[in-house]
C-alpha cells in the first residue's frame, strides 16, 4: 500500500479516534474538573488558539513549495526555502511571545466581570505554559509539513494518532490522581515538544532533508506569502465559526456557560466528520473536471451525486439528535447541558448546506477563486460572532450561537448566488434533486421516530433500543424510497466488496 494510501486511512483512523475518545473522555472531564474548571480550561485554549493562527498557512505552504522543488529537482531551491521558511517562523515565535506578554498582563482587564481571582490564577498559569508551548512548536511545523512534501504521511500521522491515545490515558490517570485544568495544560505542552521533537529527528535523520540558506531571495518570499495568505484568511474563518464564541461568552458570561457552549459546538463538529468522511474521497475529481473544462452542467451533475449522499448520511444524524439527542446528552452530560443539545442541533442545521455543497469548495479551490469566499466568510462571520454576542448578554450560549449561525446562513446563500452566476452551477437543480425522494424518506423516518420516542424510559438501554430501531427503519425507508439507482448500486456493491474480502458466498 502507497504512503498516500496509507495516509488516507490513517486520516480516517484519526476521525473515528477523536470522536469516539472524544465522546467517551468529555463526561469523565467534566466529572472531574467540574463544570467552571472545565470551562476555564476550554476557554483558555480558545484564547490560545487565535494566537496559533500567526502560523499564516505556512504549514501547507511547505508542503506545496517541497513538493514542486522535488518535482524539479531541485535540491539547493528546496534547502533554501526550507531554511528561509525557517526565518519566518522565528520571526513569528518572536512575535507571539510579544503578543502573548501583552495578553499575559491584561487577563485579569480582560476576565475581570467573570472570572473569579483564583480562576484568573489559573488562567495566567495556563495561558503562560501554552504560549510558551505554541512559540516553541510553529517552527518545527516545517519539519512535519517537509515530511508530507516527501509523501511520508505514515510516521508523522501515526505518531500524532500514538500520541493522542497516549494522552488519553494520562488524561484518566491524572484527573483520577486529583490533577486540575492547569496539570491537563502542562501535560499537553509536555506531549506537544516530544512529539515535535521526534518529527523533527525523522525529517532530519531519517529522510535526511537539509536546511540552508543560500541566499535571501524576496522574490521568494512574495511567492510564499501569495500563496499562504488565503489559507491564513480561512484560518481566521475558522476560529470565528468554532472558538470565538467560548471567548466572547468568557468575557461577559462566565466559565459554566464557556462549557455548556463548548460541548455543544463539539457535538456539531462531529456532525461535520461524517460529511468530510463520504464527501472527502470524491473531492480530488473537482481538480480533474475543472482543468478537463468540464460544463457547469456537468460540475452540477458531480455535486449533485457527493450532495445526496452527504445528505443521506447527515440526516440520519440529524434525525436521531433531533428526537433522541437530549436524552443522549443528559445521559452523557447531565441535565445542567440541556443547552449544549439546543446549541448542537442549530449547529446542525445550519451547518448541513456548506457540508452537502462540499464539493462547490473544491471546484473553487481547483479554479482559484478561494478569494471571494474567503472574504465574504470573513465579513459575515465576524459581523455573527458580534451580533451573538449582543445576544450572549441577555440569552447566554444560546444566543452566541444564533448570532453566529445568522452569519453562516446568510454567506451560504450569498455563495449559492455566486456559484449559479459565475461557477455556472445549476443550483436550482441542485436543490431540486438533493430532496428528490431522499426528503420524503427522511420525513416519514422522522415520523416514525417520534413515535418510537414514546417508548418509557430514560437509561442507556432505552435510548440504545431507539437508537437501533430508528437506525433500521431510517436505512430500510432511505433504501426502499430514498435512494436513486446509482445509490442503491453503490450501496450494493459496497456490501459485496466486504462479503467478498470476509470470503463469505
């Protein structure tokens, strides 16, 4: 099996991992640190995490530029870009140390109306400890991200999956030896620098790649930050769809509250796992179609197949969340998280247009025109996140994440404008066919569901006897009705595949 490959399935080794050691490890976290500690400990990594953008994209920029020079040949190109990368990224460190000082001293100005004098102790400890962690570990992301510009997917990654089991278990002897949030942060920093350091040593010894820096080209430089500057953009984005939220609520609510949002956020990227699961093996076509110009009727054709099936996947999720999901997080939880269930399922909803349109993205990216998304994402979520959070004073979590999700709503349609009268893509269409037989057998299941509901009980046995029998009924309606011709062969040839590797006849 080729390294791609392997790093293919260790991808999706990765997904399964985290979220069900996520599921399993977030009860037993709360549990131990308590609801505030949990909090203070969620909300200072969001903290931290805003920090970590000042990577720039430079991380697959290395990797883009290795692998052109090692496509050329060109030994002296790479070791010099390498080595001027590596400038940058100390230039970088040097600058999130400044900025992490200046934060440093202003914690207790800025938590000063919710968090208690001992929490902003802890918070000074723990943000001091991740500064420090992240300022050490952005330059040796050149190290990992040459690695993958060699095509050496397999040890960085298997590395990364070890070192998250790894903590997983320290995590649970530590909480279990009385350990608190800042113990958790400093077991974190200390996993993150030997993990680097080992990625560094293969790089360096193993694949023997060289650093140096022939000569300081500015050329170089324009070209490198061209090319990062809109994966920085998207980087933005992304901590204003999933982190900026924790730290707005940080700021006027309190940490309690920090933790019902983070679970609930946590629920909904799950959510989006599933999606990227099915979506993620389709989307290297868009770059093929693209540079084969292929019609907008064709591209549609393509997006509509990737669609309906992300669709089928995620509206099983949404539909069991929908009528079993509360009772999952009680059980899961507690009661005091019914809010994060509220903020999980409108995640959900919103959410499920960009997951199904995963494809559109693609077809930007393998045209080059990320530009416009990148801006419009940027504008209309910052203009969210501050709408949630006029609405996080009087309504908390819940109305961080309306805001929020009005600023996702609102740029999905503006994008469905732009991919119908520039991209060409028939989005009428598109819609049209997504519903098409798939909605009806998505109602009745829900239907059906809600009766199912009525079932008496409130244990784990009695939300696992709705979970499987909504399951069958969900996979027997989809199938029966759901599902076109084209599907229903997939699905079948999907199972013969499995009976023929199990040699079953």
């Amino acid at each position: 099996m080729s390294q791609i490959k392997k790093g293919a399935l260790l991808n999706y080794t990765t997904i399964v991992l985290t979220n069900v050691v996520g599921l399993l490890l977030t009860p037993f976290i709360i549990r131990k640190l308590g609801d505030a500690e949990f909090g203070l400990y969620t909300l200072i990594g969001a903290f931290v995490g805003y920090i970590s953008i000042m990577d720039f994209g430079l991380g697959n920029t290395v990797v883009r530029f290795v692998a052109k020079y090692r496509a050329e040949k060109d030994k002296e190109g790479e070791e010099n870009f390498l080595a001027t990368t590596l400038i940058i990224y100390g230039i970088i460190s040097v600058c999130v140390i400044i900025i992490g000082i200046i934060c440093y001293i202003n914690i207790e100005h800025i938590f000063k109306d919710s968090l208690t004098l001992g929490q902003i102790d802890s918070a000074k400890i723990m943000f001091a400890i991740l500064i420090f962690t992240l300022a050490i570990n952005l330059p040796s992301n050149t190290f990992q991200a040459a690695c993958f510009g060699y095509e050496q997917f397999v040890f960085p990654k298997l590395a990364k999956i070890i070192q998250y089991i790894v903590r997983s278990a320290l995590v649970v002897g530590l909480l279990l030896w009385g350990g608190k949030a800042v113990a958790l942060v400093m077991l974190d920093a200390t996993l993150n620098i030997i993990s680097f350091g080992i990625i560094i040593y293969y790089a360096l010894v193993k694949l023997k790649i060289r650093i140096k820096l022939h000569k300081f080209n500015k050329s170089l430089l324009k070209r490198i930050f061209a090319y990062s500057i809109w994966i920085f953009v998207f980087a933005i984005v992304g901590q204003f769809q999933w982190r900026v939220g924790q730290m707005v609520l940080g700021v006027v609510t309190n940490t309690t509250v920090v933790a019902i949002f983070a679970v609930g956020v946590m629920l909904g990227t799950y959510y989006g796992a599933f999606s990227t699961a099915i979506s993620g093996v389709f989307l290297p076509r868009a770059t093929q179609m693209s540079v084969a110009n292929a019609t907008g009727e064709e591209l549609t054709d393509m997006m509509i197949k990737i669609g309906r099936l992300s669709f089928i996947a995620l509206m099983f999720i949404l539909g069991a969340f929908m009528l079993y999901g509360k009772q999952f997080v009680f059980l899961w939880v507690g009661e005091s998280y019914y809010d994060s269930w509220v903020i999980a399922l409108i995640i959900m909803f919103a959410y499920t247009l960009p997951l199904v349109q995963a494809f559109g993205n693609s077809i930007l990216e393998a045209k080059n025109k990320l530009r416009f998304k990148a801006c419009i994402y940027l504008i209309f979520l910052i203009l969210g996140t501050t709408f949630g959070g006029y609405l996080a004073r009087e309504y908390e979590a819940i109305g961080m994440i309306i805001g929020s999700v009005t600023g996702w709503v609102i740029v999905q349609n503006i994008m469905n404008i732009y991919y119908y009268k520039v991209i060409q893509l028939n989005i009428p269409r598109f819609f049209r066919e997504l519903g098409n037989k798939t909605l009806p057998a998505f109602l009745l299941a829900v239907a059906i569901g809600w009766i199912i509901n009525y079932i008496p009980g409130s244990s784990w046995i009695n939300f696992i006897i709705k979970a499987i029998l909504y399951s069958l009924i969900y996979a027997s309606l989809m199938f029966f009705i759901g599902l076109n011709v084209y599907e229903k062969n997939l699905f079948k040839n999907g199972i013969n595949d499995i009976m023929k590797k199990l040699k079953i006849r």
